[in-house]
C-alpha cells in the first residue's frame, strides 16, 4: 500500500502536493476544534447552570458559535482543495496512461481486452481520485479525532476513559479479520466488471454484425449473464461486510451505555462533575465514530488497492518494440526493402518460414495466397508491428531494428481491408497523416483513389462528419477514403493489404492507373486476391502456410501452372487444360 500511494504522490505537480499537505494539516487542526466546544460546555454546566450564575452564559454561547462556523469553513476549505489536487492527479495520470497506450505495441493489445482497459481508464482511475479526495482526508480525520479525544478525556477522568477504550483491541481485531477476507472477493468484483464492460464494448461496436444475424436475444442473455455475475460478487462483498457490522456497532453502542451508566455512577461516588459527564457524553462519539468508520475505510482502502494496482500494471508496462540504442537517423526513405531469411512466430505458432526476396525503390510486389498464409504478417514486420524471430528485415539496407520507429513508419503509408475510420469529416480522415495538407491536396488524392465523386455528394462535401468505422458509407467508399489516406502522407512505401477487395472492376481498374501515374515516386506492396490487382507488378509472391512457394513475373508464375495459375483459371473462367 505505501508504494502504491507513493507512486500515486509522484504524479502529483509539487504546487498541488503544497496544498494537499496544508489541507490535510486543516484536517488535524479542524480534530483539535472538536475538543473546544466540549469543554466549553463543560463550564456552561458546572459554572452557570449548577452555579446559578448568568454572566458568563453569552460569551460561551458566542465562543461556541464561532468555533462551530470556523471548523465548518476550514472543513470546506479542506474538501475544496482536496478535491482540485485530487483532478489534478488524475488529468496527470489520463495523460500518462493514454501515452502509455499510444506507444504500446500490437502484441499488447493482443493480451488485453479493450473492456478492460476501459475499465482502467475509469473506474479505476476513479478511485484513485476518490482515495485522494476522501479515503485519506477521513483516515487522518478518523484517526487523529479518536486521538485527540481519548488524550483529553485521560485528563479529564482516566478511569472511565479506559472502560470506554477497552473494546478497542476487540474492534482492531474484527476488522483485521475482516480486511484480510474482503481482498481477494474485491479483485474478483474487478474482473467481472472488466468482463462486463469488454461485453458491452464488444456488443456496441459489433452491433451490426449483430443486427445481420439476429442475434439480439442472444447479446441480451450474454450481457445478462456477465451483470448478474458482477452484481453476485458485489453481493458476496456486502454479505461479508454485513456479516461483521453487527459486531462492530454493538461495540460502538457499548461505548455509550458504559458512558450513560458509568458516568452517572461517578456522580454519585463524587469522581466526576455534571460538567465532566457532558463532556464524556459529547466526545463518546469521537471514540466511537472513528471505530464504525473502520470498516468502511477498509472497504475503500481494498477497493482503492485492487484498482491503483490495475492502473500501475499499466503504467510500468514496457513496449517490447521500442527504438534501439544504436538506431540511426534516416533524413529520407528511398524505398528498397529486403527480407532476408525471415521467420516469424507468435506463441510459438510458425506464421512465417525462411522468406527472402527484394524490391528495389519504386517498383512494385505484389503478394496472394491462402487465407492465413502470413501475407499480413509480412506487412507487420516491415513496419516494425512485430519483431522477426529470426532473420532480417531491411529498408534501404538498413535492419528496421535500427530505424527510429517514427521514421520508419512515417515513411510507410498503409491502406487496409479492415478500414477504421474516424469520427471526424471527411478532409480530417484523408489528413490524418498529414495536417498540413491542403483542400486541394485532399482532393487530389480523393480523385486518385476515385473517392472524389460520392464526397462531393455527401451533404457537406468534404466536411461532413463521417460516424464511427466509416457508418454511413459503403465498404468500397471506405476503402477508398483509407486508400486516400495513405497516399496522403506521400510515403515512400506504399502498401495495399486487399484495399480494392469491395470495389468493383471498374473503380479498380481506375484506382490501378491512377496508382501508376503518383505525383511521388514509391515502392508499392500490393497484398490481393484478385489477379488483376498484381498482374503488372514486377515481382508476384505467392505465400502458402507461411513460405514463398512461386515468385515471378505474372507470365512467369503462369509458365509454372502452379497455385497462380490455378487461381487466373479459376478467376477468368478457363478450364486448366486449356490455360496457356
């Protein structure tokens, strides 16, 4: 716990950390004011009421009143400031986390599920904010309440001070208990509520998909049965806690009776003043309160422990990809690539064997084979997603290993079949690489990727706000806006991972012309099924089960009447027998 609230005390700015110190000294100070009154009320009954003596009675009243109204404003004061550094820490540690998220590598996100980093994001950074703002301030407030009361009350009369404090060793022991049963049923709350929140995640942003199989009854049971799962763990927490609180308030009660009974006992022996027993009467509550709070302070603390140790894991996680040492600065891309003897495994599945071949600048590669062969897992090592097993990648006759990374990707413009689009219009998804680019400039490449037409139909043109993925348009009119996209950026790599799957000959064939006529000069990676996306590149690769099993020219690979071949039979309808 001490190094979990450390390190959440460093992401504090130190003008913040100033003022949470001073607010948490208000808070001392306030616990010492709650003895003022008390003893004020002690000489109203002993030395005006008992005393028969009015003199003093308006002065007491007006210390009393002004005790009251200035602990009030300096707890205002306190909640005020610890509530503005507590936001302070929390925008510090949004803008850590989500850096954190921007530079972590793809294999990161393999391992965690987008729920659940939502969840971090939120209801766990949420309670870090809330054990800054609250937990802390009531710990101190419980803990220095209860001191400074017993203290005084052994001055007043220790006898009865220690019949009402024995019960404290009972009441450290039940909480011990209980805090060491309740911690691991919070950490199980935390993964259904993940588990609940990457369901809806998943429900919201597949809701298409859903729609297209009718499946909403199904989406409904599922999500029915990860809620009902979170709201039982929450459940198993109250029972527990429930389970304890009826002994604890029975001790914090027998605090009062034995201060009602015991006090008034004392009266009568003479070993304690009506004023005396006014104060024992005031200030029971201060022994008391802090011992009911115990409980619901250990609630907070585990619950605060489960989350700050979910948003940690993610704030000391390490990229594996990252810029090496020794990476050497790159002022332009030309665009060779080479991958020598490459191999590639992720959970020591083989997705790639022993691939070697090289594309000299500006000429273009085009790649087919069976779903799943590595095709896109080629892509993924030329821009460094991944790292290879074995064997090298190299662009420009340089290992990307000893590219700096933003560089190397910089220079790789990439259009895929799985299009994300953002919520933004349709100028700010074509710009996105590349902010500086002019109206003309998107336009130019809109015409290129023979997107220009429908978004001058658009109601705003190419302002108009497109929803979340690319909602309101077409598979092909997104791929084209993508295509668009990465030609902006003018990389020096361009690559196409089955870009014109959704669009038909026609636009295709356009899109093929227009690729061959750029205003820039770059090597292109066409990944396709279709023959005539790859038939005039100067280097065809075919990858089945993750090797190079034919390479050439199209006339070449058909020379081989090998999987090429077949495909060009299969596609334009010419029995194999007859093919040439």
């Amino acid at each position: 716990m001490r190094k979990q609230i450390h390190w959440l005390w460093s992401h504090m700015d130190p003008p913040y950390r100033r003022r949470h110190i001073l607010a948490l000294a208000i808070c001392v100070f306030s616990c010492m004011l709650l003895l003022v009154n008390p003893a004020l009320s002690r000489r109203l009954i002993d030395d005006v009421i008992v005393a028969q003596n009015p003199d003093p009675l308006l002065s007491i009243l007006a210390v009393m009143l002004v005790v009251k109204l200035g602990r009030e404003g300096l707890r205002y004061l306190m909640v005020i400031t610890l509530e503005t550094d507590s936001q302070n820490v929390i925008f510090n540690l949004r803008r850590h986390l989500f850096a954190k998220l921007q530079y972590s590598d793809l294999r990161f996100y393999d391992m965690h599920r987008t729920g659940d980093l939502m969840t971090r994001m939120s209801a766990d950074l949420d309670w870090c904010r809330h054990f800054l703002a609250f937990i802390c301030y009531r710990i101190i407030d419980a803990s220095c309440t209860f001191l400074f009361a017993t203290v005084y009350l052994l001055l007043v009369n220790w006898k009865l001070t220690m019949l009402l404090i024995v019960i404290t060793p009972i009441l450290l022991l039940i909480t011990k208990t209980l805090s060491r049963h309740i911690r691991p049923r919070f950490v199980f709350m935390r993964e259904k509520l993940s588990e609940m929140n990457t369901a809806a995640q998943e429900n919201i942003a597949g809701n298409r998909v859903i729609k297209a199989f009718a499946r909403e009854e199904y989406e409904k049971d599922r999500f029915e049965e990860k809620n009902h799962a979170f709201m039982n763990s929450h459940l198993r927490i109250n029972k527990l806690w429930l389970t304890f609180f009826p002994m604890i308030e029975l001790l914090v009660n027998a605090i009062q009776l034995v201060t009602v009974f015991v006090g008034g006992l004392f009266i009568i022996r003479g070993e304690l003043t009506p004023g005396e027993l006014a104060i024992f009467t005031g200030l029971s509550w201060a022994v008391s309160n802090p011992m009911r709070e115990l409980g619901n302070l250990i609630n907070d603390l585990q619950r605060f422990s489960t989350s700050v140790t979910k948003v940690m894991e993610l704030s000391f996680n390490q990229p594996e990809i990252v810029d090496e040492p020794d990476a050497v600065p790159h002022e332009h891309m030309q665009g060779k690539v080479e991958f020598r003897d490459v191999s590639f495994q992720i959970d020591q599945k083989t997705i790639l064997e022993d691939v070697s071949f090289t594309v000299e600048p500006g000429q273009t590669v085009a790649v087919m084979g069976p779903t799943g062969g590595g095709k896109t897992s080629m892509i993924h090592l030329l821009a460094r997603f991944y790292d290879t097993s074995s064997g090298s990648v190299l662009v420009d006759d340089c290992d990307v290993r000893r590219w700096k990374l933003q560089e190397l990707r910089s220079g790789i413009g990439t259009a895929t079949q799985d299009v994300f689009l953002f919520s933004d219009t349709v100028e700010g998804n074509i710009a996105f690489g590349d902010q500086e680019l002019t109206l003309d400039e998107v336009k130019d490449f809109a015409r290129r990727a023979d997107a220009a037409e429908f978004v001058d139909q658009l109601p705003d043109g190419y302002d108009t706000i497109i929803g979340e993925r690319g909602v309101g348009l077409s598979g092909g009119q997104r791929q084209r806006i993508a295509l668009a996209r990465a030609m902006a950026v003018r990389p020096s790599i361009l690559v196409m991972d089955d870009t014109t799957s959704a669009v038909d000959s026609e636009t295709e064939q356009y899109i093929q012309a227009q690729l061959r006529t750029l205003p820039f000069s770059c090597t292109k990676f066409i990944i396709a099924q279709r023959i005539s996306s790859m038939r005039d590149a100067d280097l065809i690769l075919v990858l089945q089960d993750g090797k190079i099993t034919e390479r050439g020219t199209h006339q070449e690979l058909l020379a081989r009447r090998g999987y090429y071949w077949q495909t060009y039979c299969l596609q334009y309808g010419i029995p194999m027998q007859e093919a040439v």
